[in-house]
C-alpha cells in the first residue's frame, strides 16, 4: 500500500486563534488529515463550536480558550494539551493583532508596543516552552502565520509589517538552531484573504477590485485556500522543508502589485 505523505494520525497540533478565519480552516484540515487538534482564541464559545464541529465529522477536537498575550492562558494551553494527549507534535502561532491603521508617524508607544508583544513575542514564548520536548522526541512542526506585508514597504500598517517580517527571523533562527534535531519551522505568509481580520481592506468594492486586479489569480483568498499548506509543512511530505516563508496569494507577491 502506497505510504500517505499527509497522513496525520497519532499527531497533536495546537493551532493559537483557530476559532475563526485562517486557523480555523487550518485546524479543521490537520483534524480531516487525522490529527487530534486544539482550538483555541480568547472567546470560549466560539472555540467550543469549532471543536464540536470537528467531533461530529469524526475529528478530534478539544476546546481551550486561551488570550496569547497572557502567560497563565498560555501555560494552561500547553498543560491540558499535555494533560489531554500527553504532547505537541505540531504548533501553529496564527494570532495576531493589527491595532494602528495609518501613519508611522503617528502611532501611539501602546499600539506599537501591543502589536510586537502579540505577534512577536508571544510567538518566541510559545516556541521556548513546545520546543524542549519536540527535542526530546526529535520530531516537531512549527508554522508562523506572518503575511507578505512583511516582505514590502507599507504606508499604513508599519508596525503589523515590522512585526510580520520579525516573524520571518524568527523562523530562519529556530529553523537553523533546531534543525539538527529533526524540528521543522517555516512562515506562511498569506495575502488578502476573506476574513474578520481584513475587512476594511476589502470591504470597500473600489479598493477590493484594485487588489483584484493586481492579483494575478484575479480573486482574494479564502481561509481554506491556507489549510494545504500547513496539512504540507505538519506532516511527512514537508519533512526536509525548514527555515522558509512561504507566500500564498494568488502571486500577487510575484506581479509586483496588489
Ligand atoms: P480572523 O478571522 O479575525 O481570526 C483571528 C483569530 O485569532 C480568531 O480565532 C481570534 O479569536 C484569534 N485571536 C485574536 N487575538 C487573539 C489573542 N490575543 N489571543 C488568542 N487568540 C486571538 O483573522 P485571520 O485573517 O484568520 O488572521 C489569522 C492570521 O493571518 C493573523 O496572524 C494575521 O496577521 C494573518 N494574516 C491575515 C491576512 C488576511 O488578509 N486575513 C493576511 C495576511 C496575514 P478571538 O477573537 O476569540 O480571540
């Protein structure tokens, strides 16, 4: 029987903001691939639903709310992981905040100072405290969600782009530290994809069919057209894939515009 590259049954994926929009479709594909998956954001309801979804289809599902910025929301992520199935085989830091819109001159030391501790910080404490056992067990996945904004100049989200682009780093280092130990880390940088998130920069039909025309794909991206790529980098077809950014955006990175 032919080996299944994307097989993920027997592993534990813990996907930070997967209530909603890109983490959501990413954890209800590792759950189809056979994964046991964690659900987690800051609103428990919403997080509950997901994981009930994924159980009813069949999935493994477990809900765990937990707001990143917050080191005893983190601890007790990672404890009833561990206490529910004894380890984290795959870790995807997908949330992130974008508080500011608008000049680099302008935005208050709290926007920018929230905006690096979530998207950058946070994902250095939970990749401190996974890491340790992937190490053990010489096995692991770790995935950044970054954007392409953090491969271009932006006149209005600095601040997310700097953070975005440190996210990049991040991956490089760990990628190069831990690769003799068998740990894969990458960024997925998506581009304008259909969801709360975005909204503003879609919402408007003028400015959206902008984008759309400098997308070589001609239209914006949905949650799922993300989900490929992390089933790719958790399971046994990325296993010699480590240290790279991966952009998924319909090319717009490619034209040069959008
Ligand atoms: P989304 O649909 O708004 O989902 C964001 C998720 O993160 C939700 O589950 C939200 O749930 C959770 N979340 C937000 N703040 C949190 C916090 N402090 N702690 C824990 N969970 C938190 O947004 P999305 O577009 O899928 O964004 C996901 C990632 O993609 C982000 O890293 C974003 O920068 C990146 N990205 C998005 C786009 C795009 O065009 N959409 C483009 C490039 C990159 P709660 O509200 O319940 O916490």
């Amino acid at each position: 029987m032919a080996m299944n590259l994307f097989d993920l049954t027997g592993k534990v994926a813990v996907i930070t903001g997967s209530s909603k929009g890109i983490g959501r479709a990413m954890a209800e594909a590792l759950a189809e691939h056979g994964a046991k998956v964690v659900i987690t954001s800051r609103k428990a309801d919403l997080c509950d639903e997901v994981a009930a979804g994924i159980n009813a289809s069949g999935g493994e599902a477990i809900a765990v709310p937990c707001n990143v910025s917050h080191k005893d929301q983190r601890d007790n992520l990672l404890a009833t992981t561990r206490k529910t199935w004894g380890k984290i085989d795959i870790l995807i830091l997908n949330a992130a905040v974008n508080p500011y819109h608008g000049s680099a001159l302008d935005i208050p030391d709290s926007a920018f100072d929230k905006t690096m501790d979530v998207n950058i910080k946070c994902n250095m404490a939970f990749c401190r405290d996974v890491i340790p056992e992937m190490r053990e067990r010489k096995d692991g996945a770790v995935m950044i969600v970054s954007s392409i904004g953090g491969l271009r100049g932006s006149t209005v989200l600095g601040a997310y782009c700097i953070s975005k682009a440190a996210d990049m780093q991040i991956v490089r280092n760990l990628a190069a530290e831990f690769g003799q130990d068998n740990i894969r880390v990458n960024c997925i940088a998506p581009g304008l994809v259909k969801t709360n998130f975005a909204r503003v920069l879609y919402e408007d039909p003028e400015v959206a069919a902008k984008r759309i025309a400098g997308t070589p794909m001609r239209r914006l991206g949905e949650p799922e057209d993300l989900a490929g790529i992390a089933v790719y980098l958790a399971s046994k077809a990325g296993s010699w894939t480590t240290g790279q950014v991966f952009c998924i955006d319909g090319g717009v990175t490619t034209a040069g515009e959008g």
